[in-house]
C-alpha cells in the first residue's frame, strides 16, 4: 500500500521514465480528448469542486493511475493506493484507519484508488461499501476489464464508469517529442507500432533505448536490435507475430500437439500478450471445433478467466492445458461456416417480416390480428417436435447452412437432423 499526498514533488533521479514524464495537470495528459476536453464528463467532474466515485476502465498504460493521482492534487485529498494483486482484507482495514486519522486530525478527505479492482473477490469488493456510502473516501478504481461482468453490481451502482481508450498513434508521437530522444522517421514507427497505444509500454522502451545510446540519432535497425527480445517479433503489424500466431493456430487445427504447444510457448517467450492468446484459443474452440466438441469452448474460457486471476507464470499453465485441449479436440468448421453462410444470405437478402404464427402477441390487438394464431407448442408433440412446422418467413428458399460433421458430437447431432428432416418430409406428404 502506497499513501501520502506529496504526490507530485521532487522526481527520484533513479525513478523510472514514466514516473518522471507523469503528467501534472490535466493539460499535461496526452489523449483522452473524449473524457478531458472542455465540458467533455472527466473534465467537467474535476472542475466542480467535488470527488465523486469513479471506475477508470481502460487499457494498460491508458493513464488511470493518472487520473486517480490528479483527483488527490486537484481536491487536495489524501490519497491511498492499494493493488487488488499484492492487498488483501488487513490492507483495506489499513487504509480505512489511515483515511479516519486524516479527517479527524487534518479535516482531509480521502481519494482511495484500486489498481487492477477486477481482480478483488466479491467479499472484498463488499468490504468498501460502508465507507463509500458514509463519505469516509471517494473510490476510484482501475481496471482492463469489463466492470459490468468484474465489479460487484453494489459498488459499481455507486460508482460513475469512464472508459479510456488506447492511445492513438498520433498521441504516441506527441509523447515521443516530451521525451527529447532522437529518433529517425523509421524508429519512430518502430516505437509507435511496439506500444500498441500503451504509454507506459512506449516510456520503458524509449527509456531502454537512451541506456543503450544516450546521443545521437537512433534509427530503426537499432530499435529493432536493442529491443530484439520483443519488438524483433512481436512488434504491432510485425510479420513475425502474425506468422507466429497462424503457426500456432494451424498447428491447433492439425491436431499436433506437440507443435501446438512449441507455438504458444515460443509466443509466451517472445513477450507475447498472454490474454491476446488466450483470445485466439477461445477463437479456435468455436471456429475449428465448434459442436464437435462444446466442452472445448467452456475451457478456453476457463483457462482465460484462470490466467486473468493468476498472471504469469502461474496462468500460462491453464493456456498450455488449452491449447492441447483443442489440439487433441475432435474438429469441425460447421458451425463456422454455417454462420457466414447464413450471414452472407441476410445481408444480401431483403427484409422479410416474421411470419404470423410464431409472432408473439401480448395485446389482444394482436391476437385479433392473427399474431401467434395456429401455433404448434413443441412440447406438446411427439418426442416435442412439431414435424413439417415451418419458421422461416414465407417465400425463402431452401437453405442447408449448418452441415454437422461426423466427428465428436456433431456425429450424433447429424444422425439426430437427418431424423428431423425425415419427420418434416413426411409430415408435408401427408399435408398433400
């Protein structure tokens, strides 16, 4: 835990870039002209005069920690810092009695700020509720993910949710002028493309880069070669990233394990993003297995919530135990390629109304109009199938979209719409 209010005082020598360059005031903020421009929502709530409780919902290096430090400077507050990954309950009691001792004794109020708050379970996330309700501090929290599904409704209710955006490249550039380093125009596109919109990511490198060459002009060939470990391969829009990835994902589809996992440790090795991984992983189960195997999507989605509460090197376990997961999978593109077909159908067609029968009629307007009229209730026919029922508006063609493989499970899904059709078919015979 980190407090005190000399948040912006004399710079250690040995501080880090980031630290020195941190802004000072909210002009000094590089991007988020969408939160921070004149009458934009951030602007307009450090201006009046009151702290309010926040969530910063943004990207790594997006200026969150920032923002919260700005709120302390602007309001005059004590200011605490707590990390959800190193806190825990004793730390939160900590900052409580430090914020109760800086009101009663000096009548300042508190900003309490929570890096990463995803990642607090739902007890501790509880355990702000009081003091944010009787004024004791304004909570401000941080995170990359999305609060709706990783911070307790409670708190979030209480809570205004601004979200950062990555920085864009032309903010990186500005950041680079603030950094008095000597760039030709290649190693400047170098930088922009390695920070992929994170300003803290493109500060370290900038800061690396002066240690290796502290005069002179820097060019491109000696980015790449002073930050081979990471940018040489995985730079944004590299080749070698995306040839490493589509090695990765190919290996997974071939159903080699082995290669698989030399893939995704090569990537974790190179300094990969090991939730950008996890991402692709969950793209494999659905677009490479699919309904051959359901259970392939329920555990990439494990195994990226598993990295999310672990980090590394701990979670990188639970990708490893994925990626051969998919790779050993039975697999299918059917649902792949139904999806697309279907989508390609839609967006060429026109728009055809639903028919009446499966309308849904909840006024008696409707019910006098036809809506729902003749309706077959699938439960109440044979084995709950209403056969030769029609869903589709009237007029469309034929369509055969989803063709289950023979593999996994799509095996028994095939046989079981091979029945359906036979029932459908011998239900129009009998109509005729």
């Amino acid at each position: 835990m980190s407090l005190g209010n000399d948040l912006f005082g004399k710079v250690h020598p040995a501080a880090p870039l980031a630290e020195k360059l941190r802004p000072r005031s909210l002009d000094e903020i590089v991007g988020q002209k969408h939160l921070l421009g004149p009458g934009k929502p951030l602007r307009v709530a450090f201006e009046s005069g009151t702290p309010h409780s926040m969530i910063l919902w943004g990207p790594p290096g997006s200026g969150k920690t920032t923002l919260a430090r700005l709120m302390a400077l602007v309001f005059e507050a004590e200011f605490i810092a707590l990390s959800a990954v190193l806190s825990g309950v004793k730390d939160i009691r900590d900052a409580v009695q430090t914020a109760e001792r800086s009101l009663a004794e000096h009548g300042r109020r508190t900003i309490l700020f929570v890096d990463e708050v995803h990642r607090f379970n739902k007890a501790q996330q509880d355990a702000f509720l009081p003091f944010v309700e009787g004024g004791l501090f304004t909570f401000v929290g941080a995170t990359t993910e999305n609060p709706s599904f990783e911070v307790n409704s409670a708190l979030l209710s209480r809570a205004t949710v601004y979200v950062l955006e990555s920085l864009a490249d032309a903010d990186l550039l500005t950041l680079l002028a603030k950094t008095k380093i000597e760039l030709d125009e290649s190693a400047r596109a170098r930088l922009v493309g390695f920070a992929d919109g994170d300003a803290r990511r493109l500060l370290n490198a900038v800061e690396i880069l002066l240690n290796a060459k502290p005069q002179g002009v820097i060019d491109g060939v000696f980015v790449e070669d002073t930050l081979a470990k990471n940018l040489r391969r995985f730079d944004k829009g590299g080749e070698q990233f995306y040839d490493q990835i589509s090695a990765l994902h190919k290996s997974v589809r071939g159903s080699d394990a082995d290669a698989s996992l030399y893939w995704l440790v090569r990537m974790l090795d190179g300094g990969a993003d090991p939730l950008y991984l996890a991402r692709r992983i969950v793209r494999m189960a659905v677009e490479d297995i699919g309904l051959a195997d359901p259970r392939a999507l329920r555990l990439a989605l494990d195994a990226t919530e598993t990295y999310e509460r672990l980090g590394s090197p701990e979670g990188e376990l639970a990708l490893a135990a994925a990626v051969l997961y998919m790779a050993v999978a039975a697999k299918s593109n059917a649902v792949y390629n139904a999806y697309n077909a279907a989508r390609a159908f839609v967006a060429a067609d026109g728009t055809r109304p639903v028919p009446l029968h499966i309308r849904n009629a909840p006024t008696r307007l409707m019910k006098d109009l036809g809506y729902g009229k003749d309706y077959r209730y699938a439960h109440d026919e044979k084995d709950a199938f209403a056969a030769g029922e029609n869903y589709f508006p009237e007029g469309m063609p034929e369509v055969g979209w989803y063709q289950p493989t023979e593999r996994g499970l799509e095996g028994r899904i095939r046989e079981k719409l091979q029945e359906l059709r036979r029932l459908n078919e011998q239900a129009g015979k009998k109509k005729k």
